[in-house]
C-alpha cells in the first residue's frame, strides 16, 4: 500500500512540475517587444505566429529598410533577422546605434537557412547574440528568446 501511494504521489508531483513548467514556459516572452525581419512571408508569418502565441508583441518587416525606418519609433527588445541582413545590410550596427540612443540593448538572432550555413563563430561575425536554424521549432524559439531574455551575455547556439 505504501508503493502504491508513493506512486501516485510522484506522478502527481512529476506532473505538476511539468503543467508549472508549460505555464512558466508560455509566459516567459509575455510582454517583450519582437521585430521580425525575413522577406519570406511565410517564414516571417510562422515566426510572428510562435511569438505571438506566447505573449509577445509582434512587428514584422519583409524589407531591410522598413525594419531600420520602424528601428526609429519602436524600440523592440529582440529583433530576429536573417543572417542576408545581417551580412549585407550590416543592420546589427544599426539596431546597436538605436539601442544605445534609447539606452537599452536589444538582442539581435540570427536566423540561418540550414544547419550546413552555421558555424560556431557565426554570432561574433555578425554581431549577434544567438543564431537559430530553419526549420523554426516552436519551443526552440521560445526557449531561446527566454534564455537571452534572462542571461544574455553568453553564445547560444540551437541546431
């Protein structure tokens, strides 16, 4: 009879740690200001879709220009940006120079096409603080954003 309700406590506690867990993860973005930079408007609507449903404003830009145009009346606190952007347009200087003027930072992610395109060096090259790879998985993206969120100092990388 002990066995049985040890049972039944420890899957009752294993349980509730897990439904904690699921409520702490699903509220952990709640209120962070998201930019959204991908031409693709699927991928750019799956990655908005994933943020929003966890709480977090969303503003999305297919076109490098609009994001830096918006970078001057909304300061977000995580922009998720193609590594193209971040290549070509050098948009992490950008996002840094607004950051600095609203004296706050803003963590920059990397989004990258496919786990051959990333290397372990990739988020100092680009200055940014975490790359992702497509496909996005829903609780990679909330999991990453919540550990920059609480501890942003470090490298992340999610393959």
């Amino acid at each position: 009879m002990i066995l049985y309700g040890t049972y039944f406590k420890n899957l009752f506690l294993v349980t509730f740690m897990y439904v904690e867990k699921q409520v702490t993860q699903k509220t952990s973005i709640r209120g962070l200001s998201v930019l959204v930079i991908e031409s693709k408007r699927d991928e750019r609507d799956l990655l908005s879709y994933i943020l929003e449903s966890h709480g977090a404003a969303v503003i999305s830009s297919a076109s490098v220009n609009n994001a830096i145009g918006e970078l001057v009346y909304y300061r977000p606190d995580v922009v998720f940006a193609t590594v193209k952007a971040l290549e070509y347009y050098s948009i992490a200087e950008k996002i840094n120079v607004s950051a600095s003027k609203a004296g706050k930072e803003i963590l920059i992610i990397g989004v990258v096409e496919s786990k051959r395109n990333i290397y372990p060096l990739m988020t100092q090259d680009l200055n940014c603080h975490a790359c992702i790879c497509k496909p996005l998985d829903m609780t990679e993206v909330v999991d990453l954003v919540t550990t920059l969120v609480g501890r942003y100092e470090h490298d992340y990388y999610f393959m």
